[in-house]
C-alpha cells in the first residue's frame, strides 16, 4: 500500500503482520505491541527491520527497551479525535531521543497531517480512498508556527 | 493593546486560507460533513437550530474601535445587523451563509481578529479581568500574560484533540473578576513574600453537569515557568484525561478522580523534565515585549475626582445619578474611571448590540477612551479610562443610542445564554425569562434597594449562562416536554465574595411562576437582611436556605 | 387527552446557510414544515432517513422528528422542534434610536 513518508508519497515496504501469522525469516514487518514484548527473541534475529504497531493507550516509557531495534513506530489513532498519539510521538522524538520513523496509522485526515508533523510524524497513512497527493499541500498551509515542538524545537519567541 | 507582527498577521491569513479551501471541499462534496465538522469548529462554527453560528475570538475582551467597527460591518453585511457578546468575552453570529464564513475571516484578519480555536476540544480563548490595567487593586496587568497564553495556545500541535474543551483565565487582583475558580486552569497574579512576581496555579474548575472549584496545583510559581507548567499540565490532561465519557472528560473530573496531591506530582513530574529542556523559558525580554503593548495610555494630569462623582450621584437627574453609582468604577489614576456600557437594555436580549450601535461605541471609545474597550464575561462592554469630568457628556451620548441602561451590579444586569431560543443544546429558553425579569425590576430606585446581585440564567446543564456561579441561578430544564426552571441561590463567581457553588432550593418552577418565585425571594431577602448594607449574597450565607425555602414552597 | 401515535418527519440543516430544512414527499427539502412529507412508522421514516443521510452537499445531519399530522396541519411535539419551525421567539433587533 501506499503511504506518505517525508513529503512524498511512496510504496510501503513494511508488511504488516497479524498476530496469527509467522514471523517471515527476511524482509521488513510491523508487529502487535504484544508481539514484540512476548517474542522479542525471536523478532530480534532475523534479517529486516522491524516496527512496531501500537495503541493510543501504549505510553512512551514502555517502549524505551526496545526503541533502538525499531525501525518503524506506527502509532494509531482509533479515531481522530484521540490525541494522544500527539504527545506520545513528541515524547519520543524529544524527550526519549528516537530516531527511527514514526508512522501515523489508523483514523488520520488531510487536516491531521501539519500538527502531526510538528509532533514528530514523518510517515502517514491515510484513510482508504482519499488522494495521497492532494494531502501533501497539507504540509505547507502554514509558514509560520507559535511553539516549539519536534520538527522545531524554540518557540517563536525564541526565534523573532 | 498587542500589535500584530508580521508572524502573527501571517498566522491569521494562512488559517483563512486553509479555511477556504476546507469549505470549498465541504461545498465540492471531497469531504464529509462528519470530518468537515472538527475543522469547521476550529474556526468557531457551530450549527445551531436555526443556522450556523460564528463565534469570533476577542483574547482577553480587548477591542480596539477599528475592530469593533468591523465587527458592525460583518453584521450588516453577512449577518441580520446584530451581534452577541458572550460570557467569555467572545462576539457570536447567529445567520453567516457557509460559504461567507472564508470571507469573514479575512475580513477579521484584516483588523487582526480570528475565530481560531473558539470551540472544539482545544484551547480556547483565554480570558481576564474586564478591568485589567487600571484596577486598584491589582498585583500586576495579567493582559500580558494572557496574550503570552494565548500566543503558546494557537494552533499547538501537541493540544487540538483533547479529551475536550480547554478554558484558560488569567486574574491580575485577588478579586476575581474573571471567574477564574471556575476554569480548568486558573491562573493568577501573585508576590512572593521577596516581592517576586509569579503566579497562583489552579485547576479543575468549571461548571457543567459536574460544578467544582478549582484546587491550588501550585502556590508560587516563578515568572520564567509560565509557560512549561501549563504546558505540563495539558500534556498530563491530554495523555491521561477520560476519553470514554463526554460528560465526564474535562480536566476537573480527573483532578477529582486522582486528587489534587497525585495530579500535582504528575504534573510537577513532568514539568521537572520539560524544564531540562528549557525550551519553554519564558525571558524577560519576551514578557517585555509583550508588556509594552499594553503600557498606559497618555493620560491627563488629573486631579482627584471623588468629590465630583459624589455629586454626580446625587445628581438632579436621577437616571444619571444611578447610572454614575453602578456603572461608573474606580481606576489607578485620579480624575479617570471605568464605566460599564450595560448591553441590558429592557426588550432587548442581555449582550444583543446591533450594528448601528456597535459602529457608534466605537466612536464614542475613540472620543472618551483612547480608541479602546473590553467586553466581559458578563454581556457588558467597557470603556476603561474616562475621564470623571466628561462622564455627564458620555452618558447623555450613551442614552442616545439606547444604551444608559444604569444597571451594572444589579438585579437587571443579568446574563443569559441564547438557549432554546437558538442553540442545540438547550432544553429551555433563557432570553423570555430575562426579558421578563429585566421588565419586572425595571424600576432603579427598587434596583437600589436590593443593592448588589447576579442573576445567571442557562437554558441546559452545559451552563454558558453560569447558572451555578450567580448569586441566583436559573437553570432550564425539560420536564415531559414543558419548559420547567430550576432556582438555586448562594452561588458566587469570586467577585466580592469567595467563590462557591448555588444549591437547589426546591422543585423546578414552571414558566408562569419562575420569576414571581424570583421576587419572593428577593422580597424575604428585604424581609431578613440585618441592614440595608447586607448584600444578598452575605445575607444568604448567613440565614442559609431555610426562609427562602419555606417563603417559595411553605411549611410541611 | 385520547392517546395518538406519533409520525415521523425527516428533518435537517441546509448545508449553504444552516436553515431548517423538511424532506418533501418528491425527495426534494422545504423550509415550510407544512410541506414535509409525513410518514407513518419509524421503519419507512428510517428509510427515508438513509437516503437523506447521502445528501451531504445538500443537507446537514438530518435526523427524524416526531410529529402529530391532523389533515394539513403538521405539529411538532417537541419544544425544540416547534422553535425550528417557527424561528425564534424573542425579536431579533431593536430598532435604531434615530431612525
């Protein structure tokens, strides 16, 4: 499938991967939260890179073990009035350090995708049928921003 | 007051623009009304029962005559001619078109106004003390504080999908003339005992269906934290606030829910990380910069006027005699004072102003008030800073227009929310009951008499009308389909007297009986009052419920 | 008072400009509730509901009303509802002083 990574719009690499299914020896997958705690060994020797899909309750802190094996944090919105994916990616990129992608899944909109990004989101997959294109103009409706947050961290009082 | 950079004037006209384009694909049909309707409450539009309603923000209740004669344009042009003023210091529409409302705000941020963040589950304005700046008694101007809040609150990427609403309040005096017990933060002007300015920190007031007073997070916090604390506090509420329960979300029902003491060590646990960071650093120069905004205007070298009002009050003409004792209040510099436009007129919804008026208060604010007023949180306007000299001049201007009502403080100087009359929510109609109130009482002399009262009238549980906080309290409800209104009195907003929450004082009154219950319990207040100086709300507190009980429903 | 039971009236906001808005029995809207199209049971109401629902560009949330239908004459039985067919019941504006 596709999804927006960086700016662009671009094919997926990630299989995602049901909890029922086996893990496949090669390639890049994401997995259930409770994948990763219950069968770390086995995701962690193999080849590929490894994500990680979790829920809007899952709190930053209880990844810190496991964040320099993951490639891909896919953090989900069930719906996109649920904002806490906001803090949990900012915690992550600034507070914890994390360098890997984070991935906006689940119920993310076009209008979702500017704060999104200033949290730390620098992958988006977006709600089946609506134009990937189109919501790459979501990214520039504004020049300038009040706070500091992880795409920039001063606020623009500190920047006037 | 603040002027627009080119960041900020830059903000304003990328977010209509955005607007626009979200309407054009809401009207094309590219998206659906239930994803249209966040973005569309961003910008403050509502669907009421009628049409859509607009809510304009006015941070902190500061106009300038340009804005205001802006705002009378708008409603001439895209609306019925009228506006309303609202109990947070906020301009609603109730008739804007849909495919207007793009042009309305780049008219709004033509004069550096917007409708950002006015409703949805965000932060929404923030709001102060109507008489900021020129008080006597206040510690410091929090005006600067609350356009700091208000600048760190638009559009913050981290806070736009709450749990729900956000309501901010800033108080510069340890009388609160803001309500500020009553928001979900309340932030106030303090010294520490070394003179330091900083601030009181509370939270999880409001009122609702769950009424509470906010509790003290923090006692003294320095003037650098600002905005790292309240950043802390969101971040707390946003990852741990209920998201299951509409009704039971705001950030007063998990403070209750953890108690103050864990609250505050999560969120002082969290600010102690923030702070490594030090992004959020409030400088000095940046409080500086802000503050001279709102430096003093040029004011006269005056001498003391107390005689001269005295004289005012005891004026021949009555009607400015009572319009000098209740709407005219004291101010920093002698020879000036406040003065209270009451938008309370007899017939006329409590915080209507057409547009006619609205573009001749402007006038009147530029001749007697250097080109400034407030709007308050209770449907009033103000002009701050006339001078005691020329108040004979102003008012007789004032009566031209139909707006002398000389009621501010008292039992007519009400406020209502637009209940069923026009929003969705309600279950009963608030603006008859006014009416019919500010009709019975209209007589000044009895106004007098029964001295200092708020009546606060809301047409549903949501309480816009902060039915909870007056010292009377009417709430609407919907008994089997027939409008019924609760009573409940002792309630107090923190102005004057400590903040505390009305009690029911019995069965619900049908439409016909609502206001003669009103006058007998303001004809047993008459009756128990130890002196003509004992205000309702005291005297109330001290006989409690019982007379007023048994003088509405008899003895059983 | 004989009891009665209630009828069923599709009702919405115009998307354009926020006006009450009725289903009329050719599927076009009206603002006159007197021109709406009455149905007798909830599950024909219903029917008519889905469809309205897809008329997006047309018609905000439209919903079912409960109504009481005497020959011509359609009454609302809510509070609420008779306010949104009938507008507001405080005037809107006062006149100017000086006009």
């Amino acid at each position: 499938m596709e999804l927006i990574e960086n700016g662009r719009v671009v094919e997926d690499r990630f299989t995602q991967l049901q909890d029922a299914q086996p893990i496949a020896e090669r390639g890049d997958i994401l997995v259930s939260f409770e994948r990763l705690q219950g069968q770390h060994e086995a995701l962690l020797e193999r080849e590929g890179r490894l994500g990680v899909r979790i829920g809007p309750d899952v709190e930053p802190e209880e990844l810190l073990p496991y964040l320099s094996q993951l490639s891909v944090i896919a953090i989900e919105f069930a719906s996109f009035a649920d904002g806490r994916g906001y803090s949990t990616a900012r915690l992550l990129r600034q507070r914890h350090g994390y360098r890997g992608q984070l991935r906006a899944v689940g119920n993310v909109l076009r209008d979702q995708l500017f704060y999104m990004k200033r949290c730390g989101f620098d992958a988006f997959e977006l709600q089946a049928g609506r134009s990937l294109d189109d919501a790459l103009e979501a990214f520039s409706e504004f020049s300038v921003i009040y706070q500091g947050a992880a795409d920039e961290p001063l606020p623009l009082f500190r920047r006037r | 007051m603040y002027q627009y950079d080119s960041h900020d004037q830059r903000i304003v006209d990328e977010r209509a623009r955005q607007f626009r384009g979200q309407v054009e694909r809401r009207l094309e049909g590219s998206v659906l009304e239930n994803e249209f309707k966040p973005l569309r409450l961003q910008n403050g539009l509502y669907m009421q029962l009628h049409a859509y309603m607009m809510r304009v923000a006015i941070p902190y209740g500061l106009l300038s005559s340009g804005q205001l004669r802006k705002l009378a344009d708008i409603a001439r042009r895209y609306d019925r001619g009228y506006g309303h003023f609202t109990t947070r210091q906020n301009l609603q529409y109730n008739w804007p078109a849909l495919e207007d409302v793009p042009k309305i705000l780049e008219e709004l941020a033509s004069v550096q106004m917007h409708a950002i963040q006015t409703s949805g589950n965000c932060i929404r304005n923030t709001t102060s003390d109507h008489f900021a700046g020129i008080a006597p008694d206040e510690v410091a101007d929090p005006r600067p504080y609350a356009e700091i809040i208000r600048q760190w609150s638009t559009f913050h990427p981290e806070f736009a999908y709450l749990p729900r609403k956000f309501k901010i309040a800033v108080g510069g005096s340890e009388d609160d003339r803001a309500a500020v017990y009553f928001h979900d933060i309340g932030v106030f002007l303090v010294r520490s005992e070394r003179g330091e300015l900083g601030f009181r920190i509370v939270a999880g007031g409001g009122l609702g269906r769950t009424p509470l007073v906010a509790q003290v997070v923090r006692d003294f916090l320095p003037e650098p934290e600002l905005l790292a604390y309240l950043e802390s506090i969101m971040r707390v509420y946003n990852r741990f606030g209920r998201r299951d329960n509409k009704y039971k979300a705001r950030i007063k029902i998990l403070v209750e829910a953890l108690g103050i003491e864990e609250f505050r060590r999560l969120v002082e646990e969290e600010w102690h990380k923030e702070r490594e960071q030090g992004a959020l650093l409030l400088p000095a120069e940046e409080v500086a910069r802000v503050a001279a905004c709102f430096e003093p205007p040029p004011y006269r070298q005056l001498p003391p006027a107390g005689a001269q009002l005295e004289a005012f009050r005891l004026d021949r003409d009555r009607g400015f005699g009572h319009w000098v004792k209740n709407n005219v209040h004291p101010h920093k510099r002698p020879g000036y004072a406040a003065v209270t436009i009451a938008l309370k007129e007899k017939g006329t919804p409590p915080g209507d102003v057409s547009d006619y008026q609205m573009e001749r208060v402007a006038d009147l604010a530029d001749e007697f008030s250097f080109g400034e007023l407030r709007a308050t949180h209770l449907q009033n306007l103000v002009l701050a800073d006339v001078e005691v000299s020329r108040l004979r001049e102003l008012y007789e201007k004032l009566s031209a227009l139909g707006l002398d009502a000389a009621n501010a403080g008292k039992v007519t100087d009400l406020i209502a929310c637009p209940g069923l009359d026009f929003c969705n929510l309600a279950n009963a109609r608030s603006i008859p009951v006014a009416l019919d109130i500010m009709e019975r009482f209209e007589d000044l002399d009895y106004q007098s008499d029964l001295g200092e009262l708020s009546i606060k009238i809301s047409g549903c549980i949501n309480a816009c009308g902060h039915h909870h906080i007056g010292h009377l309290g009417v709430l609407g409800i919907d008994k089997q389909g027939v409008e019924h209104y609760q009573l409940m009195l002792g309630g107090s907003s923190g102005q004057g007297a400590s903040p505390s929450l009305g009690k029911i004082i019995g069965p619900a009154f049908d439409r016909d009986a609502i206001v003669p219950a009103i006058e007998t319990v303001l004809q047993t207040y008459l009756a128990l009052r130890s002196s003509e100086d004992e205000r309702f709300i005291d005297c109330y507190r001290r006989v409690s419920a019982q007379p007023f009980k048994e003088a509405l429903y008899g003895t059983h | 008072m004989a009891k009665f039971t209630p009828q069923f009236v599709v009702t919405g906001n115009l998307t354009d400009d926020g006006s009450v808005t009725y289903l009329k029995l050719d599927r076009g809207w009206t603002p006159r509730l007197d021109e709406a199209a009455v149905v007798e049971s909830e599950g024909v109401g219903q029917e008519l509901l889905q469809a309205a629902r897809a008329e997006e560009r047309q018609v905000c949330d439209p919903y079912l009303m409960k109504v009481r239908a005497l020959g011509a004459v359609i009454e609302p039985l809510s509070a609420r509802e008779r306010i949104r067919a009938e507008g507001p019941t405080t005037r809107l504006r006062r006149p100017d002083p000086t006009l």
